[in-house]
C-alpha cells in the first residue's frame, strides 16, 4: 500500500532537503507547500494585511494538496508532504483525514536550533540555491519559530513518527 510520508518542523530545519532524498528513496509525488505559494501567489502579495491573506491561500492550497494526496495514494504512488503544520491543531486536522482515508501515515519531525535555523535561512534566501522557493525575511523566521509546536506525547502515540537530527552532528 502506498504511503504518506509527512515531514514536519520549524523554519529552517532542513525539511526541503529531506524531502528531496526522501522522495527519491520512495518514488513519490512531493508536494511542498512553499513552492504552491510562491508560484501562486508571490505576484499578488500585499504590503498590509499579509498573515491574514497568506493563512487563506494556505488553506486553498492545503486543501488541492489534499485532493492531490487522494488521488496519488488511491493508485498506488507514494506521497511526500512538506506543506507546514508547525501546529499541533493543523496536524490533528490532517491525521483525521489520513486515518478516515485508511492511509499509511509517516510522520518525520525535524529540528535544530534556532540559531543554527536562522543561519540556514539567511544562506539559504542569500544563495536561492536548489531548496529555495521564497525569501523568509528575519520578522517572518522569528514568528514561524515562536508558532512551531513539536509533538508531544498524545499526538506521537500510536502514530509511526521519526524524529530526524539535521544538525550535521
């Protein structure tokens, strides 16, 4: 049976990396929520008002992701999803629809310190090398970090979830 494999993790974690080895080791369809974003919406971005507007087409995105996933995994195609949910509440929405889908979920939780986090930002927004879908401005970083929520204990129950050290240690 195919799988979702969801990677989740603050800013900077090394998430767009993983999930390029990851669905290449899988032969999957990833889908990076960033990428939909910037090559969506970037042109219409507002100077005021930007939380509000992001967080909506977030949700329209999210939502063709899902339909995306459905369809992939009902014949057979592996899925990677690297589409935020640095919250406990937009993962538990998820995993309600992954497990009254029926699906095989995998969950990859990534993580490193903030200041090597912002570190990797600031090079990556420099370089816009081969992870690079949009600049993350230092305001933009810092409130991701503050909102990203790891799993705790309930939500990693009876769940299959790794925990991924990128810190190059």
């Amino acid at each position: 049976m195919a799988r979702i494999h969801l990677i989740i993790g603050p800013v900077g974690a090394g998430k767009s990396t993983f999930a390029q080895r990851l669905y290449r080791d899988h032969a999957a369809l990833r889908l990076n929520l960033d990428e939909w974003m910037a090559r969506l919406f970037r042109p219409d971005r507002p100077d005021t008002g930007i939380i509000e507007w992001y967080h909506e087409r977030t949700a329209r995105c999210i939502e063709q992701i899902w339909s995306l996933t459905r369809s992939s995994i009902d014949v057979g195609t592996n899925v990677v999803l690297e589409i935020g949910l640095i919250r406990r509440r937009d993962r538990e929405r998820l995993y309600k629809r992954v497990d009254a889908a029926g699906y095989e979920l995998t969950v990859y939780v990534l993580d490193a310190p903030r200041e090597l986090r912002r570190e990797r930002v600031e090079q990556r927004n420099h370089e816009k090398g081969e992870t690079f879908s949009m600049v993350v401005p230092p305001d933009m970083f810092e409130l991701a970090s503050d909102m990203w929520e790891p799993p705790e204990e309930p939500e990693r129950s009876g769940r299959d979830m790794r925990f991924i050290d990128t810190t190059g240690g």
